[in-house]
C-alpha cells in the first residue's frame, strides 16, 4: 500500500510540475527568466512548484 500511495504522489507531483512549465511558457517574462523558473521547477520539484505559485510569472489568462 505505501508504495502504491508514493507513486500516486509523484505522479501528481509530475504533473502539476509540467503544468507549472507549460504555464511558465506561456506567460510574458523574458525568455532568460522563463528558463530560471523551469530550472527551479525541475531541479525541485516541491519546493520549485511552491514558489511558482507564490511568485512565478502569470501565463496570458483572460477572464
């Protein structure tokens, strides 16, 4: 049972960190700061995802 729960948290985790970069891409910062948020987000994938969603560029949403 534990490792079945650890590998559904990681693919959640996957995928809300793809999530995150496709909507860093899409959002309007520079390509230099598009790349530093990647970087965060894959090289920590908690920690990264957290800091986006506090301080991370916006995609082009309209409401």
């Amino acid at each position: 049972m534990g490792s079945t729960f650890n590998s559904l948290v990681a693919l959640i985790i996957f995928a809300l960190d793809i999530w995150a970069i496709v909507n860093v891409f899409k959002s309007g910062a520079e390509t230099g700061m598009k790349i530093l948020w990647v970087l965060l987000i894959a090289l920590l994938p908690v920690l990264g995802l957290i800091i986006w969603a506090i301080a991370g560029p916006r995609g082009n949403v309209k409401f």
